[in-house]
C-alpha cells in the first residue's frame, strides 16, 4: 500500500452485507504456475484499474513479484475522476514507481508505455551484454486483477486480436506467450486476487469495477452499500436523484413497474451495470492520499535484475509490429 493511502475499513451497510468471495480454480492454478514463469521475466507491467488504483494491489502480488522491476499501468482511465486518477499518478511517482495511465480502447496514454517498456528492455540488452552474453527478446509479464484490460493491452501492444477480450473477470485462464516484434516476449497471465476477499470494503469496490464475478454476490445488497460509498467519495454521481437509495435511481430512470412499485432486484442490477460500464459517469472509488515527499528506496523503481539463465520460454504467439490494427472490443 502508498505510504499515506488508507485502506478502506468500513462496511458500508453495518456489516451485514453477505461475503463476496470469488476465487475460481482457474486463477489459483495460474497463479502457482505464474511463480515458476516469473524467473523467466524481465520486468512486470503491473495493471491497476483507474477507478480503484489502490484497491487493486494486493499484499498477494506484491509478495509474489518481490523486487522484480515494474511499470505501473493505470488502466481504464476513461471511467475514473481525471484529477484524482492525476493525484494517484503523482503520488505513485512520489514512491519512485514507474507509471503510466492508459485507456487501451482509444490508445490514449501508449506512446508514454512504449517509452517505458523500451527504456526497461534497453537495461536488459545492456546487463547482458555487459556479462559478455548474446541479447535476446525481453521477457515481460502481464499481471493484474480480472477484468482489469490486460487483454484489451496486449492487443493493442501487438497490434492485433492475440488475447480474448471480455466484459467480465475471468476470461483470460491460461498463461501464454505473446511475442511483440523481435525486441519483446510478452506474457499474458489469468487475473491475480486474494484467495477470500475477507475485507469486505475493499470487495465493495472490487464488485462496483467488474473485478469479481456477478456471480460472487447478490445485487440487491451490494448496490445499497455502493450508493453508500458513493455518496462518501462521488456524490455527484447521485446528482438528479430524489433519495440516495435503490428506489431513488429506479425513479430517476423511469423503471418502476405498474402502479410505481419497485422491482428492486432490476433496478439494482441496472444500477451496477451502469456504474460498472460509466453510464453514471467518470469515478473514482479510492481517495488520494495527501501529497507528501519521495520515499526513501523506491518501490518497483526500473532497475534491471540480473537476466536469468532459466530455459527458453515457450515459443510465443502472435505477430510482430507489421500485423493488422487490433480490433479490441
């Protein structure tokens, strides 16, 4: 966690909301398997999703990635508060990380990426030739919650459709090589989250992004405790309502059924979707912390890790930087 950024510690229901606990085989396989692949890699691009740029970092990657060199990718920005996604961006640089907001859909924010990617690949050349080694391909891992637009990155980064694009957590679920021209191995991994998500504030916001399944919890108890949130941290998000509640939305879309009853479990659902999807408009879910001075031993600052002499990866998919603009949906 940011020096200076608290983690949410508040349920915003009276803790009474049902746990949202979402941890499919899939992801507990990959992430063994990802331990054993991360000694093959250079450096990480670590994905954070705008909306929630500290809520989407765990003590379950950082443990898992270690000293490995990294670049921080803000990810959806087009959904997240311009100024606060601004604030965490100079408060992540403040601790020395290498960073970068990204909107993978319209390629806004990539020349600033390449920039990076380049400038950690040209460290990993240099290192080995410096041990009188022949330079090969960097070897970059993907790694980020689910539905956080790892997917969505690569195809742009490869310049066509190499990774399954979906709309919800869970539909990358094998680790792959990806090659990116003849500089660049990239490898594309299934999202990273605790095994139980005991802290239910920070699943709040999880759920309020699309970072854990629909299936993980019931609307009906998660959106009154978003509309709580909302009106802590956005509350001109419920600007237009007659009530900060469920049945204050169904009003102000129209949606009530005959004779102006609630059906509460649609207008939920209509609720999260729109918030998820940034229908309600730009928001950002975690607070920045205040500014303060760099921290001393910058974390995930780039430098660059003697290249390991593991065995080559598998060889990668995908094409080079001739192939086809990516059509990323």
């Amino acid at each position: 966690m940011l020096a200076g950024a608290t983690p949410p510690a508040t349920c915003h229901n009276g803790g009474q909301m049902s746990l949202i606990n979402w941890y499919p085989g899939h992801i507990a396989k990959a992430q063994r398997e990802l331990r054993e692949k991360l000694k093959l890699t250079d450096f990480v691009l670590e994905l954070v999703d705008a909306r929630v740029p500290a809520s989407s970092r765990f003590d379950v990657t950082r443990e898992l990635l270690g000293d490995r060199p990294r670049i921080l990718v803000f990810t959806k920005a087009d959904l997240a508060d311009p100024a606060r996604t601004q604030a965490w961006l100079r408060a992540y640089k403040g601790d020395g990380v290498a960073c970068v907001v990204l909107n993978a859909q319209s390629g806004q924010g990539l020349p600033g990426l390449h920039k990076l990617m380049a400038e950690a690949a040209e460290r990993v050349t240099a290192k080995m030739k410096a041990r009188g080694r022949l330079p090969r391909a960097s070897r970059v891992m993907v790694v980020g919650l689910p539905n956080v637009g790892k997917s969505s990155l690569i195809n742009r980064l490869a310049r066509k459709r190499a990774a399954q694009v979906g709309d919800k957590p869970g539909v990358t679920r094998n680790i792959r090589w990806i090659r990116l021209g003849a500089a660049l191995e990239l490898l594309d991994t299934p999202g990273i989250i605790p095994p139980k998500l005991e802290d239910q504030a920070l699943a709040l916001r999880l759920a309020m992004t699309g970072a854990v399944s629909t299936e993980a919890y019931e609307p009906v108890l998660v959106a009154p405790a978003a509309i709580a949130l909302l009106q802590e941290v956005s509350p001109g998000t419920l600007a237009g309502w007659e009530s900060p509640t469920v049945e204050g939305f169904a009003r102000a879309r129209g949606i009530l059924g005959a004779g102006g009853l609630l059906d509460e479990a649609r207008a939920a659902r209509m609720f999260l979707q729109e918030l998820r999807g940034g229908t309600l408009g730009a928001v950002s879910l975690d607070v920045p912390p205040a500014r303060q001075a760099p921290a001393r031993g910058p974390e995930g600052a780039l430098a660059v890790p003697e290249p390991e002499a593991a065995d080559a990866p598998p060889e990668p998919t995908g094409g080079g930087p001739d192939d086809e603009t990516a059509h990323v949906g």
